[in-house]
C-alpha cells in the first residue's frame, strides 16, 4: 500500500534549527539555523571543507546531526515521508555500467512509486541519448542526463544536487541547467544545488545560502539580499568613497569588472554612478572573502527557537 503525503500550507521544503555536526577533527556545522521556503531553486555556496556536503548529507539522513533539529516538509530526514518527496544526485553520479539506458530508467520505476516514464525518457532523448546503450559507453554529460532522468522520474518535492554538472562543458551545463529550471518550475519542485559556478547561479537560482566555517554566512531570497547592499565605485581621484552610514563588507568586490566597495546598507541609497546594486556574483564574493562580516538572515530564511518545535511535537525531535 502507498503512503499518500499531503504538504501543510505554508510548510517549508526544507528547516534548520540549531543544527550542528561534529567530527573528530572538529564542527563541520554548527548552530545553523534557516528556513527554505517550497517551490525555491536555491542555491548553496562556500568554499571547499565549508559544510555544504555535510548539510546535504544531513538532509538526506546519510549521517545524523551532533546537534539541533532537521525537517524536510516537516518529517525527519530518513522518515518514510521525507524518503518519498526528497531526491539526491551526487557530483559522482552512481550508475550501474552494464546497464542499458532503459534498464537503468526501469530500475528508477521498479524503486519509486510516483515514478513518472515520460518525464524520465523526456529528459533522455532531449539529450540524443540511446535507450539501449550501456550506461559505461556513455559521454559525462549523456550519464549526467540520464542521472538527472532518474531524479526527475522520481516526482520529487524536493531535488537535493551535489555539484551535479562540474566536470560537464559550459555548453552541456547550460542545456541542463535550462532542464533543470523548466521542469523545477513545471511541477513546482524545491531545489537545493550546491554549485562552485557562481556567475551560473545568477540565472537560476531565486534563493541563495552560503556557508563558511561552518556556519550560515547570507541567506534568504536572492532579491532581497541584493536589495539589502549596494557596490559603491571609487571616486576618479582614487579616494576612497563615503559609505557612512553603511557597513563595509568588501572593498575588492570585481565580479564583473567593476571594482568598489561593497557595503551592507544601513540607510536609504540613491542609485546611479556612484552606487549600484550588485550582482550576485560580487555578493557571494565579497562574503566569501570577508569571514569577519557579520551574517545576514532575511527574513524569509528565519526561523523560530528549536524549544518552539519540540514543545510542539517531542517525537519528532532529532538527538544526537
């Protein structure tokens, strides 16, 4: 018998509270707490050894957490709930080689029970890619398509992505990018994708969190984190410019050419040659390189204290 699950209004895709993990070597993660809202393709970013891998893998019950609580639609990850609605493709994109591409899509309709054929062989043969060819013969990029047939087969509510696209060339990445958003806004699908292609992101991504250190550095809704700074150019005489009453976060931030100062804005700014939005390119840089920069939280990402939760419902508690 097959459970049917039902999304609550308003129920997030995916909540942090509190949540930390720690190895011997040390916090990989800690005291992380945010909201992703449903139906958002967002982007996770950091450096390499940040986090962002370990807060997958939490996610997706691969490895427990030392602290906090997890959700994913409200269930905890590894619940026969979140098992259903959630989906994840790693950078190494595990397949069977002796298997024929129709093979491998039967076993993804043999394992999932929402499995959707069309969708699957849609995605596939948009790529030229044969259905009796053996998944071994197969170009990166035609296994990268297949990898994503099978996690798109699966109807999931929420696509956790792992560096999917990394060793693909700018060409193949762009085609499955553009698959990627269309079938997401299709069918109303949450994507998490932890991607190093920053100036890629911009084009489709409306959500953004960054890690570093292991903590939760910007998240919330591309536009309004964008809103919230502004990239001050330098006067022609090299001077530095007058950003009072605003906070410095960076002042390299050349995304695109265009070298300033990036500041967090604490009063009104009147765009025009001396300040201007920043891309989201020069945003995640100038995070990234400023670790001593306050985090900034929107509001769309925050969430309520962890006691709130368990008070709710103690059974659904995560410990350690």
């Amino acid at each position: 018998m097959i459970t049917e699950f039902t999304r609550p209004a308003g129920e997030p895709a995916f909540e942090a509270h509190g949540l930390g993990k720690k190895y011997r070597r040390g916090w990989a993660l800690r005291d992380v707490s945010f909201r992703l809202p449903a139906g958002r393709v967002c982007g996770l970013v950091g450096p390499n050894g940040a986090g962002k891998s370990t807060l997958m893998g939490l996610a997706t019950h691969m490895i427990r957490p030392t602290a906090g609580d997890l959700r994913v639609f409200g269930a905890v990850p590894g619940s026969m709930e979140a098992v259903l609605r959630t989906a994840f493709l790693t950078q190494e994109k595990p397949l069977f080689k002796r298997f024929t591409v129709a093979e491998t899509l039967r076993l993804g309709q043999e394992l999932n029970a929402h499995w959707d054929q069309e969708v699957a062989e849609g995605i596939v043969s948009a790529g030229q890619v044969p259905l009796e060819a053996r998944i071994g013969t197969l170009s990166g990029g035609q296994r990268t398509r297949v990898a994503f047939a099978l996690a798109f087969g699966k109807r999931p509510d929420l696509l956790i992505l792992d560096e999917p696209m990394s060793d693909l060339d700018p060409l193949v990445r762009r085609e499955l990018m553009a698959t990627l958003t269309a079938e997401a806004a299709e069918h109303g699908t949450t994507v998490l994708v932890s991607s190093h292609m920053l100036a890629e992101l911009e084009h489709i991504c409306d959500y953004l969190l960054v890690i570093a250190n292991g903590g939760l550095r910007l998240a919330g809704e591309v536009n309004e984190l964008r809103a919230a700074h502004a990239l001050f150019a330098f006067p022609s005489d090299g001077s530095s410019p007058a950003v009072a009453p605003h906070r410095v976060i960076d002042s390299r931030s050349s995304g695109d050419g265009r070298p300033g100062v990036l500041v967090r804005l604490g009063g009104p700014v009147e765009h025009g040659r001396q300040a201007e939005p920043p891309t989201l390119e020069e945003l995640l840089l100038a995070y990234l390189r400023s670790p001593d920069a306050p985090p900034l939280i929107a509001p769309s990402a925050r969430v309520g204290d962890i006691h709130d939760i368990i008070t709710r419902d103690p059974k659904k508690a995560v410990t350690a």
